[in-house]
C-alpha cells in the first residue's frame, strides 16, 4: 500500500463517527450494454472506493473495522481473476483478500451496525441513516485535496492546456463543432490524458447558449461564437475548462459581452479564500454580470434588486462551479448539517459550503442568450420591465460566452490551475 493511501486512509476514519460500527465500500460492477452481448461500459470503480484504493477493480470490496488493531483495521477483498480475463483482456490478478472470505468478515462481525460507502455490496445491508451520516462526513472529508491529488490535477490541467492550444489553429469558418472536438481530444491524449473527463461541449453560434452542447456537423460561420467546455482526464483526475472564441472579427456587442463573463470571472476567483462561502461569491458574481448588462443596456434597474428578484437566471441560469477532481463534479454538495438553500434561483448551485485550503472548485460565470428561457411567456411577463426585450430580440440567436477555470484554495492568494489557457476571445 501506498503511504499516501494509508495515510488518506488513516485520515478518513479519524473523520467517521463510526463509534462502534464497520465501514464496507464496494467498487461496483460493470455494466453490461442494453443489447445484451457481453460488452459491459468501461468500468470505473466508484470514486469513495478509488479514493481509498487508487485501483479500478471491479466487484471489488474494501472493510474497516475500528475494533481491529492498527495496520489490520483495513481489508481489502477481490475478485480472483478468471482464466477467460486473463486471456482476452490480460488482466493480473489483484492483490488482496479472496473476495468469497468476504461472507466470513462479516459474519465474524454480524451484531454490528454497517456503514456502505461506493457502490452497494451484495453481502453487506448498511444501515441507511448510519450511511447517510458517513458518507456525508466522508466527503466532506475528502474536499480537501491531498497532495498526490493535486498533482494529478496539474497533469490533467496541463494535458487540457495542450489541447486548448491547437483550437486556435482550426478556428476558421466552416470547421465544424465535431472537427473541433476531434483536434482537441487527439491532443489531450497526446498530452497524456487517459480520456476526456467528461463529454466535450462544442457549441457554435446558437448552440454557444445550451449549456451543456454536444458537438454536432453544425460549422462556425464567420461572427459566431464558439463555446469549447473539456478537460483531460489522468489517472481518475481532471479538469474542467471553458473559453469562448469569436470565429473571425468579433462584434462590439460580443466584445461587450465577453468583458463582462472575464471581468466577473477574475473578480470571483480572487474571492476563491478559506472561509469564503461559496453561495455569497456565487450571489456577488450574479450581481456583476448584471451590473454589465445593465451597463450594456439588455437589463434595466438596480443589480442588486434584480438579482434579488432572481431576473440574472434569465441569463445566467447556471451556479458558479463545483469541486472537480476525483469526478468533473467531485465531492460538491453542502456543508454537513446544512440544509439546501431553497429559493428558486439557487437550486442550481451545486455547492454551498465555506472553501478552505485545498479544495479545488471550477468558477464558470457565463452570458447566454437561450430561446428556451427568454421566449418563455411568463418569464417575459414577470421580467416586463426590467428587460429591453427588442435588444433581446436582436440577440435571440446569439449563443452566449462562459469562462471557466480551476482554482486551488490555499492559505494565501488562489491558484489559478488552468491559468496557462489564454482567455482571449480571437
Ligand atoms: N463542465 C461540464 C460540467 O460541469 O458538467
């Protein structure tokens, strides 16, 4: 065993009210695909079970009873290797426990609560309100990332930077979203990466303003805005990365726009400090995009007062980022004990919990000109008069400009891990 793992490990348990019960966290089984041949989906252990043992393994299981002496409190069991695995996928086997003493461990333990992190154990019931409160502790356990981790997302930032790097060259009019995609993703690889983190967004003009675009043969004509949102992916860790380009000349009001998402974007990551509450950057960024479109005559009315009457979700439908590392959501979520805030506009917050050293959060302030949201009728009625709805209508197919990067929390300024992706529109 590593010693980072036992010390992730060790760590771990220090922070779970266990008291007197065992811990199982199982890795999870692959999934078979719908047609019913024997492909499965590529199996990824489950990230609380990876966490613990940096391995995918699937049906893998990891236990820990408290009651047992240090360096014999943890157990990890797996699956022994079949001759077919060892023949058509050359798999080794892992080392460990044989999976079928699994049954034994817990029988010899068979009066105690059980806490199920991971994927669900067949052998092990958990108990449901112990587990919620274990894993709540868990992850929050685990938002500050530990050094292995940290340098793990710095080789994906840095993989993701590479790709970024070759956009520029095919940015012309008629690349498609998809030939893009394509240069960029070749390029993580080439960087290292093991695969995207998550599905690459490609969106170019309209399609710049749904958030979460699947690049399709749809080419950038000249004047568009192209919204790129990808990260590579090392080692289970990723990043999460958005720029916005202008194919060609950018106009003034896309320049406009853009200033605005880059100026409230730098504006929050400086706010990115321990004990800074995620929800009150997240409120204050709302405001100065406002503010900007305001500014830029879309919005009319005080900032402030039209955030508070929720009107910046027109635009910026969207919360300002998330945990990303170990999963391109990673570990979000709220504080232990705190329950979710339950106005309207803030229920697509993904986190709202106080940062502190060591996390790493995405901040992704974005602009966007969305049909779904600005034709709705009853939006258009309750937001009558603090929009210029004609200037909408001008922009209706605009798209729209998000700007992301990964920051790292430390006990001084943030570190912007993404800072090597230039944010510059041409
Ligand atoms: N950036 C992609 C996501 O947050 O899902």
């Amino acid at each position: 065993m590593s010693n980072f793992l036992d010390e992730r490990r060790a760590r771990m348990t220090a922070a779970l009210p266990l008291e007197d019960a065992i811990l199982v966290v199982g890795a999870g089984e692959p999934v078979p695909l719908p047609e019913g041949s024997d492909q499965t989906y590529p199996f990824r252990s489950h990230a609380e079970y990876f966490y613990l043992t940096g391995r995918e393994c699937s049906s893998g299981v990891v236990g820990f009873d408290p009651r047992d002496g240090a360096g014999d409190d943890w157990i990890s069991f797996v699956p022994e290797v079949t001759e077919s695995e060892r023949v058509w996928e050359g798999r080794m086997q892992t080392p460990g426990a044989p999976l079928a003493q699994l049954g034994t461990w817990l029988a010899a333990r068979g009066d105690r609560p059980i806490a199920t992190l991971g994927a669900p154990t067949a052998n092990a019931l958990g108990d449901a309100a112990l587990t919620k409160k274990i894993r709540e502790r868990f992850t929050h356990a685990r938002r500050a990332k530990d050094a292995p981790e940290v340098a793990l997302i710095r080789r994906a930032a840095a993989a993701t930077a590479a790709g970024y790097a070759t956009l520029r060259e095919h940015l012309r009019p008629g690349v498609t979203e998809r030939a893009l995609q394509i240069e960029l993703e070749a390029e993580f690889f080439r960087a290292g990466a093991a695969r995207p983190g998550y599905g690459t967004i490609v969106g170019s003009g309209p399609n710049a303003g749904v958030l979460h675009f699947e690049p399709s043969a749809r080419a950038a004509q000249r004047g568009e805005f192209v919204l790129v949102d990808a990260g590579a992916e090392i080692d289970r860790y990723m990043a999460d990365v958005t720029r916005t380009y202008v194919v060609g000349e950018p106009s003034a009001f896309q320049r406009d726009l853009f200033q605005v998402v880059l100026g409230a974007e730098e504006r929050a990551i400086a706010k990115c400090v321990p004990g800074a509450e995620w929800k009150e950057i997240h409120l204050a960024c709302a405001i100065e995009l406002v503010g900007g479109l305001v500014a830029m005559g879309v919005m009319r009315g005080a900032p402030e007062s039209l955030v508070e009457q929720e009107a910046h979700t027109l635009f910026f439908p969207h919360g300002l980022g998330h945990m990303v590392g170990l999963g391109v959501r990673d570990a979000s979520g709220t504080l232990p004990g705190r329950a979710k805030d339950a106005r309207q506009s803030l229920r697509t917050l993904r986190m709202d919990l106080p940062l502190a050293p060591g996390y790493v959060v995405t901040v992704e302030p974005g602009l966007y000109f969305i049909p779904a949201l600005l034709n709705d009728p009853v939006r258009r009625a309750r937001f009558r008069d603090c929009i210029n709805w004609p200037l909408v209508e001008q922009h209706l197919m605009l798209g729209g400009v998000r700007i992301e990067d990964d920051v790292l929390v430390t006990t001084e300024a943030p570190e912007i891990l993404t800072a090597a992706i230039p944010k510059t529109l041409e």
